[in-house]
C-alpha cells in the first residue's frame, strides 16, 4: 500500500523530477505540486515549467495538480495575509 496523496513545493525542474523520483519509489498517485515563488510572476512562470514538465515526463502513472499559493498571488508576499 502506501502513501496515496502529498503535496511538494518545487524550485525548477531539477526539483520536478526528484519528486517524481519520490513518487514512484513509494507510489503515489495524486501529487500537488506547489511553486516555491514569491511574486505572481515567479508563480505563473513556475507553474507554467510544471505544467511543460508534466506534458513532456508524466507517463498516466500518477495524477499531477498544481497547486498556486493563491495567497501570493492575491496579496504578493505580505505577512499575515
């Protein structure tokens, strides 16, 4: 059995493809990922890199979600918000 669902924040692509190492080791299948950025640019560019990523390397083994910090992109990187 196993893990059946987690959640990972990621940098670049280097970062993808060890979660997807991760991921097959202890088989996941439903994985968030998550954009470490901290502007809305860095969260459509970094989500735009997952979304290539998942397009080019997923193979139907798992179901991928990107997951924006929507707080980020509402109100930048203020504390409290």
């Amino acid at each position: 059995s196993g893990l059946s669902q987690m959640k990972f924040v990621y940098d670049c692509e280097d970062d993808l493809d060890r979660i997807d190492e991760v991921c097959n080791k202890f088989k996941l299948f439903n994985v968030y990922l998550m954009p470490k950025g901290i502007t809305l640019e860095s969260q459509l560019e970094l989500s735009r890199l997952a979304s290539d990523w998942v397009l080019r390397k997923a193979k139907g083994e798992r179901c991928y979600i990107i997951m924006p910090r929507l707080h980020i992109m509402m109100w930048g990187n203020q504390r409290g918000k």
